[in-house]
DNA sequence: CCAAAAGTGTTTTTCATACACCCATGC
DNA sequence: GCATGGGTGTATGAAAAACACTTTTGG
C-alpha cells in the first residue's frame, strides 16, 4: 500500500461515489472510547499606539484577567469555547467583541495549540491575529465585565500569562513582523486616511527599530510608489494606494499627504522589503 | 473599558498572581450550556514523484477511501479525533502512520477549519501539512487496511472529496507554493543527497512551470550559492547546503554534484525569489 | 531667520534575469 | 564525432540603500 509500484490506483478514473450524505444519519459525535477535546478560540489582538512609558509609538496587545479557574485573576488572551452554530472567525469576532468591547477588526488565523498539558480541559484553542488602528479603539464605549488592558509588548515578559498564552503570543509577535515584509497588514494598523509618517512609526514600532536603520526617506519613496500607476493596468492590479488630500499641519514642517488605502487586506505584495 | 483615555492599568507593574494551579480543581471540561465542538486532525501529505499519465514530474497527495459515514465511500483526506494525551503533531504523526504508512515526515501545520456546517458533527480540524521524498515512500510496507492513493493535484477536480476537503486541499496547494519562495521547505521533497536538477524538477512539479520560465543554469546558480560561505562566519548563518560528492552518471551528460541539506527545515531564507 | 517635517535627486550597489558559452560524460 | 546534461561568464536592467538636498510649514 502506498508502494509507487504497485498496480496503479487511480481515483480520478472512478465513476462518482454511492450518494450525498447531507444530514446522513449514523454521523454522531461521539467516538465512545476517548473523551472528546473541546475547540476554543482565542484572540492575539495588536494595536500601535504611544508608549505609555517611553515616547515613542509601541505595539501593544489586549489581555484580560479571568474570573474563573483555571487561573483566576491572571491575565491571558481573550477568548472562549467554540459554539455549535459559528464558524472560526465567527467565533473570535464574537469573543472579540464580548471581552474587549473592540468591533470590525481585521482577524486572520494564526494557529491552534494542543498540547495536552496547555490546559487541565484538554482544550485546543485555534488562535486569531486581530487588528485594530488605537484611533478606532477609543470609539468603543460598550464595555462588558471583564477586566482588560493594553500592554506594550515589551512588557510582556513582566506580566505572568495563563495556560501556554506567553508562547502563543510570541509567535503571533514573530509572525506579525514577518508578514510586515510581503503583505499589506500594516494598513489595518492606521486610521482610514493616513500619512506616511503614521505608516512610517507603525513598521518602526513593530520591528522596534530606530530612524537609522531605516530612513524615512526611502520609506516614503518606496510606499509613494504604490501609489501610482494606472487605475486599471489591463493585466496586473490596480496600485493599492491612493492620494486623498493634506494633512493639515499640526505643528511645524511641511504638510503630509494623505493617503488611503485601496488593495485588499488579504493580498500579498510582490515587493518583498528585507526590513 | 479599553478606553486609552481611562486612567492607566499596568498588568506589567502588579504583584504577580495569587497562586499557580497545577492540575487545579474545579476545571472540568463541561461548558453545560452547549454541546462541544470536537477538536480532529487531518493531514494533507504531498510528494513529487513521476506523473502517471505525462512524462514530467507531478505534485501529488494522498488520499484514503473513507470506511465509514458520513461519506462513506468517498476519498478524503487521512486524518481522525485528537485523543486526550497526544499533542496536535503527535496525533499528525500518529495518523499518518496509521492510515497511509508513512513515518518520519516533515509535518507542519497548515490552519484550521471549523464551519459548522463542513461536517455534522461539528467537528474542528486543525490540518497539517506534511511532506516527504518520494523515494523514502516506496520502503514503507506497513501496510494498514485502510485503501489510499496518491492523486496528482491536476487531477483532483476529477475526484468527489468528503467534506471540505478540496477547499483545505486548495489552500494547502496554495501555501505549499508560496512557501517556495521564502523557505527550505523544497529539501523536504528531495532525497537527504540530492542534485541540484532534483531539487529543479520539484520547483518546475510544484509551480507547474516549464524550464523556459525558470531556466536551469540560473537555478543552480542561486542555489549553489547557498554552500558557499564559511562554515561559521561569527554574525549570521552557516552555509544551509553543502557539496557531498558527485552522482554517478546513468546516462550521457556530465555527472552532477551531490547536495546535502544541513540547515534547519523550519529556517525562513533571507532570500526571496519571485518565481 | 530657524527648526522641523515632507519629500526628491542622485549615486552606488546589489541582484534577478537572460543568454552565450564551456565542461564532462555516454554512445 | 555528437548529443545530452551540468555548470560558468558576462551583460543588462530594475530596485534597494545611502545620503545630499529642496520644499513647506510654525514659531
């Protein structure tokens, strides 16, 4: 079986299976020798926002103290069982919104974690990245009863995490500062319209590098190219951005643009930056 | 709540917490209110090998014929209920074992899926994807009583998959290609030593090129670049290929140096390539 | 005028691509 | 010899990086 030299085996030549099991009977839940392990959710939700200690911009996460054992009163990452009718995404938009108040972030999987010891229920959580720009975070006033908080991620080796949430949260740092390379995540991390320099400290706080290592100038070169271009190119795609006015200045210096960004939030950047 | 305007809540500077619960009691499993969503995995096991039909090499997964309901009868992808003491990747392994033969495969995790309505028993399935040499399939003579086959992923459109499994399919084909580009994950498909027109076909199988669009002589400078280099060069990485030998010659043509890969599968390259 | 912020010009370097060409083997 | 497959040399063009410099505002 399996063996590449056996008499070949070709599914793609059969004729279509028996019939189409919609609500088949016989499909129950219950496998009887093994308990089942339950499906969570859980939230690694990033904003950049100023530093509530230093000057400059920082990454920050959300966490919530729990109410409930195991480990009540330590903070973790928001989230919760899986219920029967939702689907994953559901299921976080909704825990989203239930702990931290926070509506129409932009959510992607990041991974599941189950290991048998992560959590005394034997849980396996499936783990979103949300994003959200700290403009649309203030709007927020339905608060809930849970008890939450924003910590800067270089804080985070501070703050003692339930179940396996300090390594969950350190893949979901890792992660977000790769994709920075080759996709378009950092846009849901500014206000609808923005200038380059907001850009700009979004991509220096999250890969926590200083002006040096990474001069505004070239930024703005570079990220004002996906700006032009023709609306319709006839083979490629649309420039992701667009100029949509002036910033009024708020202070000394020259006036920024304003741009506003147009691509899809999933699509990924053929320009692949090594910052 | 949430609010960044709200007087500062720092986690980072309290007291730690009251106490740590090791397999703390009142944490049961039971949630009483709805039923639970079980936790599974699957396994999207992919190899380059001979196509049967054409002459050049073909991507290709395998599939096992379900013995059960629902769908019973129709291929799908291996895979079963996580069970209460093994971790997401040893229940990986432990299927893959079990329902194709194979062992020892590069495994990594792929996403996963939970829409209520892929499969009525609710179930959650975190996907794995797994990759291995063609060559190392043949030596496995375990052979289990399930009934699997490998299908190139050209042909897949012909096949009837159970639940949503030529979506998950579809997204690990998609990831499996975009991978290319950015990590080693290429040497998982070639034996441990290898020629660089091995490692050639696979990225000609699983970008379904021809060799006019990614010329052989450019490939091989690039990748034989990667053994250049000190073994230890004091700042960044060792060379992650190095030269082992020469291959005899099995027909006209210069024999051909013998690769190895010594870097970590995991490794992300710095490089990016666009095809 | 000066400082600060935004943005451009220009050069250098790096690197992917293309393609001509040479090397080593079997027949 | 000639065909076949393995590899290198070299030119070209597109950007990324480095950095000087101009533009536009507030005080």
């Amino acid at each position: 079986m399996l063996d590449r030299a056996e008499p070949a085996r070709r599914p793609w030549d059969e004729e279509p299976p028996p019939a189409e099991p919609g609500g088949a009977p016989g499909g129950q839940a219950a496998p009887g020798e093994w308990p089942l392990r339950p499906a969570a959710v859980e939230l690694c939700l990033f904003t950049v926002a100023p530093h509530p200690e230093d000057a400059r911009d920082a990454l920050q996460v959300v966490l919530v103290r729990r109410g409930a054992p195991p480990f009540r009163g330590w903070w973790a990452l928001p989230g919760g069982l899986l219920r029967p009718d939702e689907s994953l995404s559901q299921a976080a938009a909704r825990e989203l919104a239930a702990e931290t108040g926070v509506i129409g972030a932009h959510l992607e999987q990041l991974a599941s974690f189950g290991d048998p010891t992560r959590d005394p229920r034997g849980t396996v959580s499936v783990v979103y990245l949300a994003l959200v720009a700290a403009a649309r975070v203030q709007l927020r006033a339905a608060a809930p009863a849970t008890e939450a908080a924003w910590v800067p991620v270089d804080q985070l080796t501070r703050v003692p995490l339930a179940f396996d949430h300090a390594a969950i949260l350190a893949l979901a740092v890792e992660r977000l500062r790769s994709k920075l390379k080759y996709s378009n995540i950092a846009f849901e991390l500014v206000p609808a319209r923005f200038t380059l320099r907001q850009l700009y400290r979004v991509y220096l706080a999250i890969l926590d590098r200083g002006e040096r290592q990474l001069p505004f100038s070239n930024f703005v070169r570079t990220f004002g190219r996906l700006a032009e271009g023709s609306v319709d190119d006839g083979f490629g795609r649309a420039p992701p951005l667009r100029v949509v006015g002036e910033a009024r200045a708020d202070g000394p210096g020259r006036p920024a643009r304003l741009y506003e960004f147009v691509g899809r939030p999933g699509d990924e950047r053929r320009e692949f930056y090594r910052w």
